[in-house]
C-alpha cells in the first residue's frame, strides 16, 4: 500500500486475538488500523492499509477481514503496512478437534460420559507409560505410540493433547491391549492435527482421562507427559544391522512415505557370511561392512544403488570397524584380531579397498586402534586408543583419541578422554557441526577386563558428550540415560551412538532459535508397555549442541524408533545424507 503523508505509527486492532477452527468451516476476523500522524492526532486509515499475516499457511486477509485455514492451529504476527510504516498484532488460531479411535467400538457421544463426577477410587486412576515425558520428537516422526495403563473398571478413555495451539481430544477402547495396558497409535489426521499445529512450540501436554460406560465416575492420570515436536522434519536414511534370519542390514527413509524398514543386504552379498558393523558413505552411495564376525575381518564393499560388491567380496584387506570421509573417496578401519600386523587406523580407497598407508602412532599390538569416526568435515577422525586388547569388537579400559589433518598427512594423537581403571571409554562419534563428541562409558564390577566392561553390549554403557578438544569435561546425557517408566533400573546398554548428519532448527522462541541434532543409539530398555528386547532395539534422541558449549546436559528424553521389527534385535544406525534408489 503506498505510504500516508505524515503517518508516524499504526496500531492494529484487536492488538491480540484468538480463533477457534473446528472442522472444515474457516472462521474469520476483522481488523481495524489507526494511525497517529506527525502533528498528533489520529485516524482510522483500515482502508488505507495493507492487511498480511506473517504466517501465510494458517490463513489470510481480503481487505481488512482475515480468513482462516482449517488444518492447523499457530500463532502469526498481524502487520497492517502502508510504505514503511507498519502496524503489528498478535493472532492465535486453536484447533479444536474431537475424534474416535478408528480401531475402538464406541458409544454414540462418547465424550459425554466424561461428565460425571471425579473418582475417588485410587485404584481407577490410569496411568501414562510412554512416551517419557520431556521427550522431543521431529514432526514426521508419525507413529509415536502412547501407551498407558487402564485403572480398575474403566473401559472408555480420553486421550488429550493441549498446547495454546492445539485442543485435541482422542476417545478410545483398549484396543490393542499389551502387557497389562494399552497402546494408542494416533491416526495419519490426528497427528497431523498434533504435530502440525506445534511444529517448534511449546511441548504438548498430553493427559488421560478414564470412566466405564456408564459414565459412572471419571478418574484422571496422575502423570502427564510433555511431548515437543521440533520444527524441522527429519531427513536421511537410517541402515541398521539386525538379527533377523541370517542377519541383515535393513533401511528405513525418512523422507519416503513407507512406515516399516526394508531389508538392504543380508548374507547373500558375502558369500553366506552373517554381515554385521557397517557404515555409509556420507552420500549414501557405498557402504563397507565387516562379515564373518570376530577375527575374521573380511570386507564387502558394497555399492549401494545395485546392492552388489564393488570389488569381490574379501578381496580388501582385513577391517573390521569403518567410517567415511565426507567426499566418500576414502574410508578409515582397524584390525586388531587373529593375524594382525597393522594395529594403526589404515586408510582404504573408497572404490577399490586398497589400502592406501596407516596413520602412525594411533596404534600398537599393545594398545591397537579402535571405533574410528571421520569428522563432517573432513579434518578429525576419532577413535578408541584400547588398554586391554582381545579383539575389537570386545576391548577393554579404552580412552578417546583424535587426529586432525595437517599438511598431506595427520597430527599426533590428541588425547580427549583418559582411561580410568574401573572405566572403559568407547564409540566415539562426532557432532554433525564437529564441535563435540559422544561416546560410551561403561563401568566395571568384575574387574577392569570382565565381560560387563568389554564394550560388548555392557550393560552399564552410558551416553556421554565431549567438547573435542583435550581437557574437556565430559557430560553425561543424563535425559536420554535415564529410564522410562516400565525400566526396572538404570542399566540400559545405551550403546554405539551415530548421528543424523544435519542440524536443524528445534524451536523459535524469545529467546532466539534453537538447533537440534538427532543421535540414535542401540539400547536394552523397555519399549512402553512392550517390553525389553531379547538383545537391542535402536533408540533416538534431540540433543541441544549449544548446551554442551555451556557444560549442560544437551540431551531430551529419548524415544524408541517404530520402524524397526520388534521381533528381533537391532544395532548400529548408521546415517546418510539420502537413502540412494536401487537400479532397477
């Protein structure tokens, strides 16, 4: 709109408003400007104004009426603009929903029988399970089970998920009854309706609610849980190692619209071989993986796209843990089992698998290299300097060693985390940006070389960041350690951390934009009301990179991929930029 002459400021009225949607029927508000000129008086200049919302995706202005979207709530800043000058207001859109569970028989009205009085039986009241509360999921995640146990007598449920944003209410049976309790799933539309409308806001509150259906008496949960969704969606692909048959190495897509992993490559591909630690190429393209299991080292190099070796299948020296350079034209490994002569980290051609030289004094028969990991950048790899050698994939009273790439070759070794007798220090990862490090610690009870502290599924491996350089003090990831409800004790196996390789925007708030990064790990903890796994099911987390600069626990409440077969036990996500479509 062209300026005014002498206009000094616009007000915008109403300077904060709130509308509701329900169903498919926009709402509308309209809106009135008054401008206060230079010599002092005012005037309503609506129609002489511009009328926007910041916000374009939960509605928009003809003239001065603003009409709403239906399929979310937000909140958006109201300018009324006219040259340079401009008029802000605040404007709230709640989403307020009511839905049956598709998969429940349901009386008509069902939400009417949650009028009646409060019960004041104790042992009515229901009681969430999962998620944990204080969680952070990203906003495709789109299965996030609750799960919750149902109180004596009570066979209808109210299932609320409030935010400023949002007021959705689920109504259910216990339709999938499991262990004692129930499982909800929320449909593709009500999480959307969830998700949506929170993307990067205030935790949503989620509560329940209980009665029999006569109504009789309502009895409430006594924990909530706050669930945050981030702004971002998540994007890569996730190849994991699992058990399944002959063991496997299954995908799953993030930006794909399938909801369960796909099998990737099993034993065919190494000669019948089971094929177990793996890892990507940034770009998705190539993977390496050890087969054969321990002291075995041999190699398949696979290209991804085909699924087939690029070179014959054991025909590259012996590796047995491997990471990429980011450009994908090397990878580094280790070998320290049966038959070892090189206990140095020794880098491999990306395409061919020769070897390409070591990087010396990294390792000896004594004290061999271990769980290596390329920073994104390219300029650090990470890896385990091993006290108590057996063979890699069970080491004992490890500390945290870096090299960084100076001139055409690579610096001393930089020692970040000691080892510590009782203690072994392990799977050293790297932050997406480089800035820190995660890493498993685990503690011993049977002495320094016992089977609970050899890095091998310990049981009290426990997830800890660190500044990557040397003297950094470690910080345990205390929200994503801890356990849920269903955990009887704190010994988890949280083990072999990876990263998403991207950052990406958690929340906008008054206090600026805050970053998110995702970091998997294998873990031994109950799922809900679904139990512990027989070995490992993967696991993910938000952490906070800015916290781990102030020297606070960067990490949410974890929760457990939905993807993955529970039927099984799964290990080692590992990431990539895009999962690479096969050649047909």
């Amino acid at each position: 709109m062209p300026s005014i002459a002498g206009l000094k400021s616009i007000a915008v009225e109403p300077a904060t408003q709130t509308l509701t949607i329900n169903g498919t029927t926009p709402v509308q508000g309209t809106y009135k400007a008054t401008g206060t000129f230079t010599d002092g008086h005012t005037e309503d200049v609506t129609a002489r104004v511009t009328f926007n919302v910041a916000d374009g995706s939960l509605g928009g202005f003809q003239a001065a009426t603003f009409t709403s979207f239906t399929a979310r709530g937000g909140a958006t800043t109201v300018l009324a603009t006219a040259g340079d000058v401009v008029g802000l207001g605040n404007l709230t859109i709640l989403l307020v929903e009511r839905a049956s569970d598709p998969a429940s028989s349901l009386p008509a009205n069902p939400e009417t029988k949650f009028a009646g009085a409060a019960s004041t039986d104790p042992a009515r009241a229901p009681s969430l399970v999962y998620p944990n509360d204080g969680v952070v999921v990203p906003p495709n995640l789109g299965q996030l089970e609750i799960h919750f146990l149902p109180g004596a007598g009570n066979t209808l449920f109210e299932l609320a998920f409030e935010t400023p944003f949002t007021d959705v209410k689920v109504y259910a049976r216990c339709a999938a009854p499991m262990n004692g309790g129930c499982i909800y799933t929320p449909t593709a539309q009500v999480w959307s309706w969830i998700a949506e409308s929170n993307r990067g806001g205030a935790p949503v509150a989620v509560s329940l609610r209980a009665t029999d259906d006569a109504g009789s008496a309502v009895a409430s949960s006594a924990n909530a849980v706050k669930v945050a969704i981030s702004e971002d969606d998540i994007q890569g692909g996730l190849y994991y190692w699992t058990t399944s048959g002959a063991t496997a190495i299954m995908r799953f897509d993030f930006a794909g619209t399938k909801t369960q992993a796909e099998k990737f490559v099993g034993p065919e591909a190494a000669g019948g071989q089971c094929v177990g630690c793996h890892a990507l190429s940034p770009d998705g393209h190539k993977l390496v993986a050890e087969a054969g299991g321990q002291d075995s080292g041999a190699v398949l190099l696979l290209d991804v796209a085909t699924a087939k070796p690029m070179v014959p299948f054991d025909s590259t020296p012996k590796s047995t843990f491997e990471s990429w350079e980011p450009s994908g034209a090397r990878f580094v490994g280790v070998y320290g089992d049966a038959g070892a002569t090189d206990f140095n980290l020794r880098l491999f051609d990306g395409s061919s698998g020769v070897l390409l030289g070591s990087i010396g004094g990294t390792g000896t028969q004594a004290n061999p290299a271990d769980h290596p990991d390329w920073s994104a950048d390219g300029k650090s790899i990470a890896y385990v300097k091993v006290g108590w050698p057996n063979t890699l994939q069970r080491m004992s009273m490890g500390a945290i060693e870096v090299v960084h790439a100076v001139d055409a070759g690579w610096s001393q070794p930089i020692e970040i985390v000691p080892a510590q007798s009782g203690k072994n220090r392990y799977y050293p990862a790297f932050s997406p940006d480089g800035s820190f490090l995660v890493f498993d610690e685990s503690t011993c009870s049977s002495g320094d070389r016992g089977d609970d502290c050899d890095a091998d599924t310990d049981p009290t491996a426990t997830l800890f960041a660190v500044e990557a350089q040397a003297g950094a003090q470690p910080i345990a990831l205390m929200h994503a350690n801890s356990p849920g409800v269903s955990d009887g004790g704190t010994a988890l196996t949280n083990s072999f951390p990876k990263w998403s390789p991207f950052v990406f925007t958690r929340s906008h708030g008054e206090a600026g934009t805050t970053r998110v990064e995702w970091l998997t790990f294998s873990s031994s903890r109950s799922y809900g009301l679904r139990g512990s796994p027989s070995g490992m099911w993967l696991w993910m987390v938000a952490i906070d990179p800015d916290r781990v600069a102030q020297g606070s626990d960067p990490s949410f409440a974890a929760f457990a991929l939905p993807f993955q077969d529970l039927s099984t036990s799964n290990h080692i996500a590992q990431w990539t930029q895009a999962v690479v479509p096969a050649i047909q």
